[in-house]
C-alpha cells in the first residue's frame, strides 16, 4: 500500500448503465479454490518465500509496508496469509494469523481494523475496516484450514464471511456491490455515495467464501464487479479511476484524485488469478496499462496524462501475464526472476508468478 493509497484510504472518513457481453454473466470459476486441493506441492519456492519474509515478516508476524512507515494492514496480512500458504510454511502462516488475531480483530463484528502503526500508542487509532483485507483474511484461513484440516481457522473464516455479506455487500441500482469499509462509503456517509473499489474484488475468494456463508450475493458481486469494470472506463485510455462513485452511473467519485492508481493496477492480476485472464476486460485493461518499455503507467483519467511509470518488476509482471494467456507471449526473464523490493509490488510479483508457475508454464 503506497502513500498515495494510504491517503486515499484516509481521506474517505473526512469528507449502471450499458450491457454486457453475456460471457461476463456466467459463473466465475473456482479455479484456484480447486487446485489448492489437488497437491502439497508448494506453489511458492523456498528460495523465494525466505528472500520474501526475511524483509517483510517481522518475529511477531506483523507484514511490514515499508513505503509507508513500516504500518501494517489487514490487506498486507492477509497477502502474508495467502503467500505463507502458498510456500506450504504453516508456521509462518501462524505466525502471521497470531499477530493478526491478537492485534487488529479488535472489532466486535470479527472484522479487522485496516491498519496498525508502530509509530502510534495506541497502535490502533482507527477501527474502521478494509473489505479487501478481510476478504483475503478469510479466503486464506479457508484454504488453510482445509490443506491443514484446521477447525478454528475455518471457524473464524466463516464469522468474517457472514460479516461481509451482513455489512459490506449491498445493492445500488439493483446490482450487488461491496463497500470498501464499514464506514466512510455508503449513501449516508458521502453526497456522491455509495463509493466502491473495483480493486477490492477479490474475484478468486468468492466461491470459497460462498462455501463458508452461502448466498447467491457471492455471484451476484462477482457479475457486478466485471460489469461495473466494463461501466468505468473512462478517458482515452478507458481505465477505471480507484474511487468510482455510483450515486447515478459510475464516475470517478469527489475528494479523491481521478486516477488509475496502485489500488487498481492489480485488477488485471486479480482476473487473472481467477481463471478470467482470456476475458476481453482483462486484456484491454491489460494493453491499456502498459506504456513504453512494458513499464505499468499510472494515468489521471480525465486529463489522460501519466502521473507516474512504474518499472519494478512486480507491477510489469500483471500486463505481461495477461498478454501471455491472450497470445501466448512468454514474459520477460527479468519479471521471473523473484528479488524483493518494497512490500507491495513484491506481493503482487510472487501472486502473479505463483500463478503462473501452477497455471501457466508456458509463460515462462
């Protein structure tokens, strides 16, 4: 999580209407909830998990955001979870739940609150949540408990399942929509609410959390995430900003820069991950990121120029990822090639190349 997403995050509590191709209303595969239980096999090398958790797992099991003060967040927990899963090390993976657990699922609800910083006293000076941490959060611990046949992580997975769905997952415009956080987003909180995050969707852990805390709304947020991408693309390059508003058709939402941002660069690498990397949203939005030298351009969406290019390998891995299973395209060497850089592009290195390595062999 950069600066730039912190503020965005922090910035909330301050202050549909095309059709779709009928692909984007089938149901979303469980491919990556089925594969996990087809093997042992690590999906993460040791070589790679060491080099990652050596930086940024610390001996209490905190995942530090070392661009942003060395904080720690529900979304990096729950990435710790998922990669510690992965490298098949449930000790480490307990560790990382212990922290969690003890530290920051201080709310009543078995939500956690999105960030604790070291830097304050208490640690823990905001309550709110994040959506996205607490859903990879309990996808982690729902993976876990069955490759480890661990009751209380199923337990516990299934309580922030039925969370969700009780106060997260609502509907706008008869479309089932997920709030970034328990306050700041709704239609009560803001003028231009309710405000979504499409990067928020974690479209790989839907059918694994509609196994915990069954209900249709799981498909149903799964549909409208890929519709509302197909609704939000706006300027030039038809990205979708990061705050999208969706009080009348989807907008880039007020109090936030209108931007394709850190949050969203990862929506690719999420539809990837999900089995939907041939899909055409996946890869126009793939084609539309990349800019010279395969870099990942970050683009202000109303004026269409970049605010930033991003060459660390783990943001320029997702559009080459996407590109090898539309064409065939083999990625780079440099971008399979794990070496930690900061937190954030370096989870997202090893969720791609996980992937890759377990679903597509042949990009490499």
């Amino acid at each position: 999580m950069t600066s730039n997403r912190i503020r965005s995050f922090c910035t909330s509590f301050a202050l549909a209407f095309m059709l779709v191709l009928p692909v984007f209303l089938t149901p979303l595969p469980h491919a990556f909830a089925q594969d996990t239980t087809k093997t042992d096999l690590p999906m993460i090398s040791e070589k790679d998990w060491l080099a990652y958790s050596e930086k940024f797992l610390t001996k209490d099991g905190r995942i530090l955001d070392d661009a942003n003060g060395n904080i720690s967040h529900s979304e990096g927990q729950g990435y710790g979870l998922l990669l510690a899963l992965m490298a098949g090390r449930p000790a480490d993976f307990e560790l990382i739940w212990s922290f969690t657990r003890t530290e920051m699922l201080i709310r009543n609800d078995g939500l956690s609150a999105w960030k604790w910083d070291p830097a304050s006293r208490p640690h823990i000076t905001d309550t709110n949540n994040a959506s996205d941490g607490d859903i990879l959060i309990a996808y982690a611990l729902a993976l876990a408990a069955q490759k480890w046949n661990n009751a209380d992580y199923r337990k516990t997975a299934i309580t922030i399942a039925a969370s969700l769905l009780k106060k997260q997952i609502t509907t706008q415009h008869d479309e089932v929509i997920l709030l970034p956080a328990i306050r700041g987003f709704s239609a009560k909180d803001r003028d231009d609410g309710p405000v979504i995050n499409l990067s928020y969707w974690v479209f790989e852990a839907f059918p694994v959390l509609n196994e915990l805390a069954p209900s249709p709304s799981w498909d149903a947020l799964a549909k409208s995430g890929l519709q509302l991408l197909q609704q939000s693309r706006f300027g030039t390059h038809q990205l979708p900003s990061d705050w999208i508003s969706l009080k009348n058709k989807p907008q880039p939402a007020t109090g936030f820069e209108p931007e394709f941002s850190y949050n969203n660069l990862r929506i690719v690498l999420y539809l990837a991950r999900a089995g939907l990397g041939k899909q055409d949203i996946t890869q126009q939005l793939a084609k539309a990121m990349t800019g010279q030298d395969r870099a990942v351009n970050l683009m202000n969406i109303k004026t269409d120029k970049p605010v930033a290019s991003l060459s660390e390998a783990g943001y320029r891995i997702i559009p080459q990822l996407a590109a090898c299973i539309g064409n065939g395209t083999k990625l780079s060497d440099d971008v399979t090639r794990f070496e930690p850089s900061q937190y954030y592009p370096s989870t997202l290195h090893l969720l791609a190349l996980s992937y890759t390595a377990r679903n597509h062999p042949e990009c490499l």
